[in-house]
C-alpha cells in the first residue's frame, strides 16, 4: 500500500515494484502446470521424476519471486529517502520562515524602540528650549535681585547687632519688651532676605552651571562623606540610613562638588518625605556591559503621585510650600546632563521614591584638575 500523502511522481515510481510483485505471482502460479504440461507433452526426459520436475520449477518461481521482492524493496528505499528529503526539505523551509519571522519582530521592535527614543529626544528638546529662554530671563532678573539683596542683607544685619545691644542696655520691662520684639522682626526679615539669595544663587546655579571641574572621584568616599555630613541633623532622626557602595566600584572623574550637592539634594529630598521608622537607602554600581556607573537614592517615603511626578524637575516646582525653592531636582538634572549623564525618578504614593542617576565612568576630553595618580573624594 502506497503512503496517502505520497505525490503522483512517487506512486509512478513504484510501478517496478508491482510489476515485479505480479510477475512472481503469475510465475508461481503458472510454474507447476507448466512443469506438469512439459512431462505430459514429453518436454522432459522421462527419467526425470515429476517431483523433482516441480521443485525445480517451484525453485524457480521462489527465485522470481525474491527479484521481485527485491525489486520492490529498493523501490520502497528509493520512495523513503525521498519522503525524508521532502521532510527535511519541509523542516528547512519552516525554520526559514521561523527565522525570517524572528528577523521581522526584531525590526518592528527596532523601529517602536526608535520612535519611541525620537519622542523622547524631540520632547527633551522642547524642554530645553523651554528652560534655555527661562535661564536666560532668570539670569538678567537673578543679577537685577542680587546685588541690592546683599546690600539689604548687610544693612539687616547692623540693624540686628543694634537690636541686640538695645536689649542688653534696656532695663525698664516695656523697653526691653519693644526691643526683643524688634530683634525678632529683623531676625525675621534676615530670614526671608536669605532665602531670596538662596533662590537666587540656586537660580544662576541652575541657569550657568559654570565649567566642570573633573578630578577623580571615588563614589564610595563621596557618599560617605555625604552621609556623615546629613546623617546627624534633626530632618533624619529616627530614619535608617545606610549605603551600598561596592569598595571596587571603578573611580569615575566628575566635579565633585556638582555631585555632593546632587547626593545632598536627593538625601535631603528623601528625608522630607520619610517620617521616623523609615529607610533611604544609597547604592552605586557599574552599568553592565556600559562605561557608565549607576547611584540610586531610594526612600521608603510618602512617594509621588502619578500627576506631580512629570513635573518635580521643573525650575521652581515644588509641594513644600515656604519650605522649599523647587530647584532641587532641576540643579541636579542641569549638573547630572552637564557630566553627559541622565537622571529618573520612580515612584510609587505610599510605598517610596527612587531617584536613579546614570554617569559616565570618564569624562572623555575633558582635562583633569589633579595629577592622573589622586582621587580627591
Ligand atoms: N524623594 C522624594 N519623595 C517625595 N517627593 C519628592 C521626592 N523628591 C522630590 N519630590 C517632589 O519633587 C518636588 C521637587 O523637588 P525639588 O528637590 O526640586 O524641590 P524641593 O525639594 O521642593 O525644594 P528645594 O529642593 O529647592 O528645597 C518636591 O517638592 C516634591 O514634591
Ligand atoms: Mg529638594
């Protein structure tokens, strides 16, 4: 019986195989009457036996028979080898088109990826096109503020002295209570004075980074520092702070003091949103297969809601209202893009914030300020 499947081709190549089958057929069959018709009709010697007449002629048909067996045995050979080329070819042509199918997914994937990044890139552009004519107008009002607000500042300050003296050489009640009330209203415009200037200076921070002063950096130092500096002050009482900092983690060349002030933002960021019992944690590490370091700033805090969260880099942006200028987040992004890095913040309301930033371990082409042998952080 012929495979269902097989193609017209093969059927017809089977053809010897049938013939040969037929013929030993028709050769048994017509062996014996044959020998017997030979002797009746005398053909054979007379001394020749019947019996023997009939075995040589049952010999011969079994002698067809097995040609024609195999005869049909090659031609089934021939037949499967056949079937397994066209399995095989079959097998080919699928892992092809598997092939051709992973190619394809690839590019798609390549092309949603490059679309995506261009959206990406196009809306950084407008962001810095944004905050290039911001900087420019912060910058002419940051000078006009300035320069009056040191003179106010210096003249409060006199003023202050004065006030504190009069309370000293008061000795009636009502005139030392006038002269207290007086200190604390100075004391008071001092403040507010103060956190002008600080605005102002984080504004023209933010606005004209100034040139990159690169020395070698050993993050591990840095952090530490960093750590030691803030870990004492009231804002992180009863909050874990600790820091995972690889000892190997290569030396990178960056300002150390625009990374300072970007680990003290994200700290300080951090803190403010924990309440006692929480957590910050600070971690670095190499990025696989890139020249670049990763220092995450992770806090277990309130978070950041879904709609703030697009925003927390924008000059001035901020939800502490009288407590904070807003210029945390976008000093840091200013410094952080100005070493060729990127900087992101993940966050999830109620369960914590983790502010990633991404450096390149050199700063290729830029002139370092100590010998090549000192890392000064
Ligand atoms: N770790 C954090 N957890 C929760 N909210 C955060 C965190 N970091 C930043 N934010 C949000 O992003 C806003 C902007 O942060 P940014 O540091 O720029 O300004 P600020 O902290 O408000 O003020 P400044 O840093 O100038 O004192 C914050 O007001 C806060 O709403
Ligand atoms: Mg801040």
């Amino acid at each position: 019986m012929l495979p269902p499947l097989l193609p017209k081709r093969e059927q017809y190549r089977c053809a010897p195989a049938h013939i040969g089958r037929a013929f030993a057929c028709a050769a048994v069959c017509g062996a014996v009457p044959l020998a017997a018709n030979a002797m009746v009709a005398g053909h054979l010697p007379s001394d020749v036996p019947i019996g023997i007449a009939a075995l040589v002629a049952l010999a011969l048909s079994l002698s067809i028979a097995l040609i024609g067996m195999l005869i049909r045995a090659r031609a089934l050979h021939r037949i499967n080898s056949e079937l397994q080329r066209t399995r095989d070819l079959a097998a080919h042509r699928e892992h092809e088109r598997d092939l051709a199918q992973q190619e394809l997914i690839r590019k798609l994937e390549s092309e949603r990826e490059l679309a995506k990044e261009k959206m990406q890139f196009e809306a950084q552009l407008s962001d810095y096109e944004k905050y290039a004519s911001l900087a420019q107008l912060a910058l002419g009002a940051a000078h006009e503020i300035n320069n009056p607000l040191l003179g106010i500042l210096s003249h409060l300050e006199l003023e202050l002295a004065e006030a504190e003296r009069e309370v000293q050489i008061q000795s009636g009640d009502a005139h030392r209570i006038a002269s207290e009330e007086r200190r604390a209203e100075i004391l008071q415009c001092i403040e507010g004075a103060k956190r002008i200037s600080s605005a102002v200076r984080g504004l023209l921070n933010y606005a004209r980074p100034g040139p990159l002063l690169i020395s070698k950096i050993s993050l591990f130092r840095l952090v530490a520092d960093c750590i030691n500096f803030v870990a004492h002050q009231p804002m992180f009482r009863g909050i874990e702070l600790t820091a995972h900092i690889p000892p190997d983690l290569p030396v990178i060349t960056a300002d150390a003091n625009q990374l300072s002030q970007i680990v003290m933002n994200l700290l300080l960021n951090a803190a403010q949103a924990t309440i006692e019992g929480g957590r910050i944690t600070v971690s670095a590490d190499k990025v696989k297969f890139e020249e670049m370091i990763e220092l995450a700033v992770a806090d277990t805090g309130q978070g950041i809601p879904a709609d703030i969260l697009p925003h927390v880099f924008e000059p001035f942006f901020t939800t502490k209202r009288g407590k904070g200028t807003g210029l945390g987040l976008s000093i840091s992004q200013a410094y952080v893009r100005s070493h060729g890095g990127d900087i992101r913040v993940e966050s999830l309301p109620g369960r914590g914030t983790t502010v990633r930033i991404r450096l390149p371990i050199r700063q290729e082409g830029r002139p370092l300020l100590e010998s090549d042998e000192e890392v000064v952080v």
